[in-house]
C-alpha cells in the first residue's frame, strides 16, 4: 500500500521576526483595568493585547486612532466637498449670467475669480493631505495588525 502523505492543516508557520515568542504579565487595579478597556473600545480594537501592544510600541508622533470611526468621517467629509463644489457652480453660472448681461461690476468678477482659483487650490491641497494621512494610516495599522 501506499504512504499517501495528508496535507498538514492549521496556520502556517510565522517567520522568526514576526512570531511572538516572549510574554510580559501585567497587573492593574480594577478601575485601571476598565479604564483600559475603555480606551481600548474607544480605539477600535477588540483584543487588549493588541492594543497594548500598539501602545507600547508607538512612536511619539503615532497616534493609536479608531480606524473604522476614522474613516467614517472621512466618508462623511467627500459629500459635503461635493455640496460645496456644487453652491460654487451655482454661484458660477448666475456671476456668468451677470457678466453676460453687463450687470456685474468687474472688480467683483476679478475678486470672485481669484477666491476660486483660492479654493480650488485649498482643495487641491486637502484631498493631497487625506490621501497621504490614509496611506501613512493604513502602513501604521497593517504594521501592528
């Protein structure tokens, strides 16, 4: 008969670097312990280990943030852009409308065409900053996950 060799199950074995081999034992009081916990759910994170960790390990300049209320709000920040965005073309049209019919004075018009070179630079510059925040977030949560 043959040797039928079965395939091993479970995880596959962790590099050297990346198993967690030493242990550390805390101990708190019990406000300490729920005030913790507290922190810990206020975070996003559902294990007190791993968010101790993250903590232990942080940088000084890296935050330990709740990502999934992060991005909430960040979802909630692209429509009210676009809101904006919006009352702006409104706006846009009805100075055009002036302009067309010599009802608008032309300082105004050189003042309002500066403002939206303004915003569009300022929001330029915010959906750059948003962009380069998710990236440096998400390379800091995959770092610790």
């Amino acid at each position: 008969m043959e040797d039928i060799k079965k395939a091993k199950g479970g995880r596959p074995k962790l590099s050297p670097e990346l198993k967690r081999a030493k242990q550390v034992k805390l101990t708190f009081s019990d406000s300490e312990y729920r005030r913790l916990e507290a922190e810990m759910t206020a975070a996003g994170h559902e294990s007190l280990s791993v968010y101790l960790r993250k903590k232990a390990l942080a940088q000084p300049d890296d935050f330990i943030a709740n990502p999934k209320e992060l991005i909430a709000v960040l979802d909630r920040l692209g429509p009210e852009i676009s809101r904006v965005g919006n009352n702006i073309n409104q706006v846009a049209r009805y100075v055009n409308y002036l302009k067309a019919n010599n009802m608008i004075n032309l300082q105004f018009l050189a003042d309002f065409n500066r403002h939206m070179i303004e915003f569009s630079i300022i929001e330029k510059e915010l959906v750059k900053a948003l962009r380069s925040f998710l990236r440096i977030a998400a390379a800091r949560f995959k770092k610790f996950k």
